[in-house]
C-alpha cells in the first residue's frame, strides 16, 4: 500500500475527503518527525513504538571494487510493533 492508497482507504473509513484524509496523515507524520527530531518516542497503544536509535560508526565495504569504506555514526528511526498489531498479522 503506498501513501495515496492509505488516504483513499482513510476517506472512505472515516467519511472524509481525499483533502481531509491527506491532510490528516500528513499531520500524524509530521508529529511523529518532530517527536522523533527532538529524541523523544511516540507510543500507540496496541499498534507500537516509534522511537530513535544511535548507530555507532563503522567499516563497510563497496560491493563494486571491494575497498573498505568509512560509514559514518547516524541516528535512525526505530518502529516496535505493539502485541495487538503483532496478533493480527
């Protein structure tokens, strides 16, 4: 499913507008983004966690010519699927 199929199931399920619906996952994301940016985690219970994780620096290799590449220490984003999500699937 990709993002404009989610707003369309969205419109119908709630009764909105394809406008409406989009408007309101953009919101949803965005607080998300912003939580995560400022290191904090978002918890929805029964769906999951979104939180941030640090991954430390480390050595990577460039599959074309094999040389050894330095990858940089980043912060990535984590999701935790919640025990109701986990059952359904």
């Amino acid at each position: 499913m990709n993002k404009a199929e989610l707003i369309e199931k969205i419109a119908g399920d709630a009764g909105l507008s394809k406008k409406e619906a989009g408007a309101a996952l953009d919101s949803f994301t965005d607080a998300i983004a912003k939580t995560l940016k400022k290191g904090g985690k978002v918890t929805l219970v029964g769906f999951g966690t979104f939180s941030v994780t640090k991954r430390a620096a480390r050595n990577g290799r460039n599959p074309q010519t094999g040389a050894t590449i330095k990858i940089k220490a980043k912060k990535v984003a984590k999701f935790k699927a919640g025990k109701e999500l986990a059952a359904k699937i």
